[in-house]
C-alpha cells in the first residue's frame, strides 16, 4: 500500500523558509516522477514543482525562483525548499507522483505565511 507523509510546515512571516520533505512507503520514489503539490482554502489543489526520476526539476510560475524541489534517493524522500515566502503561498502541501497521481494521498503539511 503507497503511503506518503509530508512534514515541515508551520507558521512563518513573509520572506521566510520553511523545508518540506515527503517520505513515502510502498513505493521507490527514485522511478517515479514526483510532485509537489498545495491547496489553499477555498481552492482546488494545484501543482507547485516536479521532479523527474533524472532529477529534473520544473516549477509553477508563482514559486519559480523561490522554491527549489530535490530528492534523496537513498532516504526515499523528496523535499522542497522554500524561501522568500509570501501569504498567498498558505495552503496545505502535498507530495504525490506526477503525473498520474495514486490514489492515496498523505495528510498534507500545513504552510501558514503571516505576521
């Protein structure tokens, strides 16, 4: 069964970081495309970063520049580091292969940005 559980989120002021990371189980992370993903209230969830079983790395628009997505393949995580946050990054984050997600998804890490 494919678990995934996210971590490291929290409350931050704008123009901070936070690091997420995603662990999973079931499943060998490195073979897969994996992505970042988050949904902010009200909104439908929506893809934030990626990255290829090569190690390749794209980004939305609205965090290019200010998040950077990588991997450790021997951990079987992927992480997500973000920096020069803003209020419209709050939402809860979630990792999942991309992009053809499993089913099951983990609870999310939640990222609030305010002062």
């Amino acid at each position: 069964q494919v678990q995934f559980v996210e971590s490291g989120g929290g409350l931050v002021q704008p123009g901070g970081s936070l690091r997420l990371s995603c662990a999973a189980s079931g499943i060998v992370l490195r073979i897969y495309t994996v992505g970042w993903y988050r949904q902010a209230p009200g909104k439908q969830r929506e893809l934030v970063a990626v990255i290829t079983d090569g190690g390749m790395p794209n980004y939305a628009d609205s965090v290019k520049g200010r998040f950077t997505i990588s991997r450790d393949n021997a951990k079987n995580t992927v992480s997500l580091q973000m920096n020069s946050l803003k209020p419209e990054d709050t939402a809860v984050y979630y990792c999942n292969r991309y992009p053809r997600s499993f089913a099951s998804w983990g609870q999310g890490t939640q990222v609030t940005v305010s002062s």
